[in-house]
C-alpha cells in the first residue's frame, strides 16, 4: 500500500522537486499540499506550489495556505537563495496557474485529510513548523491519526542560516520545539544530510536529456538553485534538501539513520534555532527522532529523474 502523505512545505527550488517526488513515485500517496510561510511569503509559497502542480500536470490534490508568520517574532525569508518569488528562473509569467488554491485554511485541511482518510497518515514538513506545530496545539485529538512526522530541518553539526541554525528551525523555533517535544515519532532530515545531496552538473544533464517542457523548468530551477548556492555559500553544486524526506518513504534503505535525543535551542545568544542533536548518549535524554546520516547520493537522484520523466511523459500526453 502506498504511504498516505501530506506535504506542508514554502517552496522553494528543493520542496518543489519534492513535490514532483510525491506526486510521480507509486509507494507515495499524496493527499494534500499545504503552505507556509518560509522561503518567501505565504501568499508567494502558495502562489508556487500551484505553479508547480500546474506545470507538472498534477491534479486533484488540494492545495491550502497556512500561517503567515511564525508562532514569536517577524517572519524571516530566504530571498538570497530562492529569490523574490520564491521560486526565481522559470518564467512562470504573470497568468493564474490553472490548479486552484483550496477555500480552506491549511489547519482544516489537515483536520479534514487526516479524518477522511482510513488509516494514519504521514506528515511531512519541508519548511518552518509553524502549521504542524498550530496543528498539534489545536487538534490534539487528532494526533492518534498521524502515523509519524518525516521532515526536512535542522541539522547534526552546524547551521546554514546562522553559524548554528539550520533555516527552516530558525524561522520558528518554538514550532520546532512543539513538534519535537510532541512525542510522536519523528525522522529529521538535516543539514549533515542534504549536503550530501548536490545537484551536480551530471545531474542536470541528465533531466535536460528528458527533453520534456517539465524537465526544461526542472533545469531552470537547478540552474538558478546553482547560482546562489554558489553566490552565497560557494558550493559548486546545490544540494536538493527536501526531497530527502520523501525519498525515504519510498526507499527507507536510501539513508542511514541513527536515534537520538534531539532539542532545539530557543534562548541561546548566538545559538537560537539550533537542533542540539546527542548522538554520543551524553545527556541522558530520551531519544526522540530518528536522524538522517548517510546518504545513498546515486539512488536519490535516480528517483528525481525518474520522477521528473514520469511526470513529464504524463502531462505531454
Ligand atoms: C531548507 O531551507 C529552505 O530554504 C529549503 O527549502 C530547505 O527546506 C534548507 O535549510
Ligand atoms: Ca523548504
């Protein structure tokens, strides 16, 4: 049976191919999409998941905008790696994509996705936790319904948006700190282990030599993705972080994983937002995620590319 997913996600180049991963992959079944504030704004993440359903030819899957800010503080964007639309490259022109956004507000599409649906399903968070964590507080009743949280933040050494924190933590901490203090089981994805995952040059050829109108935006993103990457951090290649999440739930041997206790650090003078991971076993504390580490680099992006021609294939038909 394939696993029952909804993806809350800010894209964002990486949380798109995530998207086109749930959407192509058989062992996937994606239920809903919903959005947050993260990347860039609300309004933008949400605007970009249509754009990317639209262009993938993906269908039927509702989409819904959730919180515009995080639980404490001003929102924060990443413009210097995404742009100002979030999803800088593709010339999506200024046309309404024709995939529309739900009426509903992303808490009530969770509530009624998670009560529509016979078992329980998979959350899985690419962006700020602020919605899961509004979710959790608001709906405890509904957390037996939640088979486990797979996301994408955080990391096991140091951070990508301070010395210490990883983005995705840092624009929320306290939804980060609610989420994992809720007890449920969660698989963290980080910043040791998405770094592993660049999109390098082969890559691109690669998805280029699909030759699909998909597959030409898909090399738009990376291209754009590779100029900041290199612009702001100087890697000569960007990594794919988000899709990690999903690639797991279809090839759970793709990447390694280790338990441990793992706190978010919400008071630190340099260090808020960081994920205090203790992988020696020195605090005493409970472990209570699973943690990404090493990553199987070639069968990763085999399921990108695999994804990226299915899904081209299927909407030029
Ligand atoms: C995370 O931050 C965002 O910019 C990416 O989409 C990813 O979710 C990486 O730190
Ligand atoms: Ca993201």
């Amino acid at each position: 049976m394939p696993v029952p997913v909804i993806l809350d996600c800010d894209p964002g180049h990486d949380d798109a191919f995530n998207i086109l991963l749930a959407a192509a992959h058989p062992a996937v079944d994606l239920l809903a999409v919903t959005t947050v504030a993260g990347n860039q704004t609300v309004e933008k993440t949400t605007l970009n998941a249509r754009r990317v359903c639209a262009a993938a030819g993906i269908r039927g899957v509702p989409i819904a905008a959730g919180r515009d800010r995080p639980l404490h503080g001003p929102p924060l964007v990443a413009e210097n790696i995404h742009g100002g639309s979030g999803l800088d490259g593709p010339g999506f022109g200024d046309g309404e994509p024709d995939v529309p956004q739900d009426p509903r507000d992303a808490r009530t599409l969770i509530r009624d996705t998670l009560l529509a649906h016979p078992a329980p399903v998979t959350l899985v968070p690419t962006g700020p936790l602020t919605n899961i964590a509004t979710f959790l507080l608001a709906h405890p009743e509904l957390i037996p319904r939640i088979e486990r949280i797979v996301l994408m933040g955080g990391s096991t050494g140091r951070g990508n948006t301070t010395p210490a924190a990883e983005f995705n933590i840092l624009c929320d901490p306290e939804a980060a700190d609610i989420v994992f203090s809720s007890g449920l089981p969660i698989t963290m994805f980080g910043l040791n282990a998405t770094h592993q995952a660049r999109a390098t040059a082969d890559v691109v050829s690669r998805i280029a030599a699909l030759g699909t109108p998909l597959s030409r935006l898909c090399v738009e993103l990376l291209t754009y993705f590779a100029g900041t990457y290199r612009e702001v951090f100087g890697f000569d290649a960007p990594p794919l972080h988000d899709p990690l999440t999903v690639a797991h739930l279809i090839d759970p041997s793709l990447i390694s994983l280790v338990r441990a206790a793992v706190s978010v650090e919400l008071t630190g003078t340099y260090t808020r937002g960081a994920t205090v991971v203790d992988l020696l076993g020195v605090t005493g504390r409970p472990a209570n995620a699973e943690v990404g580490m090493e990553v199987d680099v070639a069968g990763f992006w085999e399921l990108i590319v695999e994804a990226v021609r299915v899904l081209g294939e299927r909407s030029g038909d």
